[in-house]
C-alpha cells in the first residue's frame, strides 16, 4: 500500500512538475507569438501557388506543436525566406535513353528571427525530394502527393532546427 502510494506521488511530481515540456520538444523560451512572412518563389521553374501552400504547412505545423499563437507582425519569432529551387531530374535509366524515375526536388533557404534571444537567430537551406515513376507525368494527384512529402519533411526539418532541443 505505501509502496503504491509513493509510486503515484512520484508520477504526480515529475508529470506536473515539468509545466513547460513539450512531447513535441519544442523549446520555445517566453515567446509567446511567430509570424511566417510571405515565402517568395525564385526558383528557375515556377509552379504556381507552391510558396502560398508551403507557408500555410509550416504555419499549421508550428501552431500545432507548440501554444505560439500566429500574428501577423510583431511576432517574438518570424519565419520569412524563398523556394530557391524547384526541379526535375531523371534518377535512373533504362534502355534508349528514357528515365525510369524521375526526382522532384524543392529547397527553400529560411530566415528565423528570434527578437527575444537573437543568439538563436539561423538562416539555413532545406532540401528535400520525391521520386516517381519516368512514365507519370508529374501532375494532378503525382504533384499533390509529391509537394504533400515534400512539405511535410521541410517543415518538420524547419521546425527541428529553429524550435526543438534535441
């Protein structure tokens, strides 16, 4: 019974005792607020509307681990930089001449401003790929999946190099 009685006192202490740890380990000091700037498109090929969706995916994944509220200038952090890359290259070939996939690669370059810790200030490039078969063409639902992965691995790298302490 008492050895049962310490076991939950000690589980009660340490849950409660770390009020700020976060399961997502995000560090984010006092701020309380980010912005995402517009992220400008200057990569060599344009496909149209990726820099809106790729700062809605990094927005959505920073409110949904961590309690920063969004704002849209003033922010303890800001996020602000530009695709710096969008192509297509063949990975693998096959017989007269013809690929048999293809690698769809993004990099973007990001500023993060920390206004309350500056020393946590980082400019960065991320990259990341998909690949798909040399016979698809790389639209409609190839291209949503394509950005979907590609999205979800940049902005988890973004948030792991500006927010997370491990």
């Amino acid at each position: 019974m008492k050895l049962k009685l310490i076991v939950i006192i000690c589980l009660a202490f340490s849950i409660t005792s770390c009020g700020i740890y976060s399961f997502s380990g995000a560090d984010v000091g006092e701020a309380k607020t980010f912005q995402v700037n517009y992220i400008n498109n200057n990569a060599s090929i344009i496909e149209p509307g990726i820099e809106r969706t790729f700062r809605l995916e990094l927005q959505d994944l920073i409110q949904n681990q961590t309690n920063l509220g969004l704002s849209t200038e003033g922010a303890d952090l800001i996020y602000e930089g530009e695709i710096t890359e969008y192509y297509i290259a063949p990975i693998t070939a096959v017989a007269e001449n013809t690929a048999a996939q293809n690698r769809l690669t993004i990099s973007v370059n990001i500023r993060f401003i920390n206004t309350l810790e500056p020393e946590n200030d980082l400019e960065r490039r991320f990259s990341f790929y998909y690949d798909y078969p040399g016979g698809q063409q790389l639209i409609g639902s190839t291209l949503a999946t394509a950005l979907d992965e590609i999205y979800e691995r940049l902005t988890q790298d973004i948030f792991n190099a500006t927010l997370a302490n491990w």
